[in-house]
C-alpha cells in the first residue's frame, strides 16, 4: 500500500490531532493509574464471571481443547473470520465519516 493509499485511508495520518501533545502525554499514565486504582481496591473483580451469554442455548459454548498446530482448515476459517470483521469495521468506519468534512 502506498503512503497516499494508508494517508486516504487513516485520516490521522493526514490531520492533526484533536488533542494537543501535552494532553495526549498524559493519557496513558492516567490509564495505568485507574487500572491501578482498580486492581489496588478490587483485586478480585478478575474471578467475578457472570455466566456467559450463549447465542446457541443447548450447545455447548467451546469445543475441545486441540493439540499440535492449528489444522489449514481452522487457519482458513479464523483468517476468514479475521478479514469479515476487518471488513465490518471498515464499512462501519466509512458510514461514520461519509458526509464529515475532514480536511
């Protein structure tokens, strides 16, 4: 992909950021400190599961574990499902920005 290709399609690429420097510095400390915050006054909120939603009640929700490398036909499926969520996100980002002025 040519830098005009990735620029046309990362509009970040080509804009300057919404927020300046000395604010987006402090963005990341500030997440570590609210993980921290959390993991520091709820330590075990990790092993709080609720039951999990299964779309298909009645089936079981995983198959069995596998052993050895994955088999072409998973690599083909998981590769599938990989570009059909790309895409999704792809469509859903275009939606969004269709009609937005970006400069």
């Amino acid at each position: 992909m040519s830098l005009q290709g990735a620029q046309a399609m990362l509009c970040i690429l080509v804009h300057t950021p919404e927020y300046n420097m000395e604010i987006q510095a402090h963005i990341p400390p500030a997440l570590a400190a609210t993980h921290n915050f959390i993991c520091d006054h709820d330590p075990d909120e990790i092993f709080e599961f609720k039951e999990a939603f299964n779309p298909q009640p009645g089936s079981a929700l995983y198959g069995k574990l596998g052993t050895g490398p994955s088999r072409h036909t998973e690599v083909l499926r998981a590769t599938s499902r990989c570009d059909r969520i790309a895409q999704a996100m792809w469509t859903s980002y275009q939606t969004i920005t269709r009609g937005l002025r970006l400069e």
